[in-house]
C-alpha cells in the first residue's frame, strides 16, 4: 500500500481549513485516512500550522510521499531540519 501525506479540505465555503493526514494514494482527498497529524489554517493571519513533528518524521521514514503543499508546511514547521 503506497501512503501520501496530503492535505484533507474541511470548514465552511470560502472559508477552509486543513488537516493534514496519511491516506492510501488511492483514496479519495476527503475519504478515508490513516492518522491525522496536524492542520493548517490559511485563513488566519499569519497562517496557523500545527505539525506532530514525531509522526511526521515516523512516517516520512516509512517511505510515504508528501505532497508539494505538504513538504513546504514541513519546512515551515521545522521536519526537515534535523534530517538535512
């Protein structure tokens, strides 16, 4: 089962926000997922972003693939700055 980091769209109209979730790549963007590890609300200002950093990190090392929106959130949120 291939595994991607990806963004799950949630609130009202106009007014979204995100949880950032691992799914199977081939469930649907706001289906089912494995574990929820963080969100990012853009509609703040500035941008709240909350990152389990550890799960995060867990399961970057399992081989799942983040999304573009993802991996810059990660650098943003400080994943990768121990890894490179």
């Amino acid at each position: 089962m291939a595994t991607k980091i990806r963004l799950k769209r949630m609130g009202q109209k106009k007014a979204p926000f995100y949880r950032i979730v691992i799914a199977d790549s081939r469930a649907p963007r706001d289906g089912k997922f494995i574990e929820e590890i963080g969100y990012y609300n853009p509609t703040r200002e500035p941008s709240e972003i909350s990152v389990k950093v550890d799960r995060a990190k867990y399961w970057l090392g399992t081989g799942a693939q983040p999304s573009r929106t993802v991996k810059s959130i990660f650098n943003k949120a400080g994943v990768y700055n121990e890894e490179a």
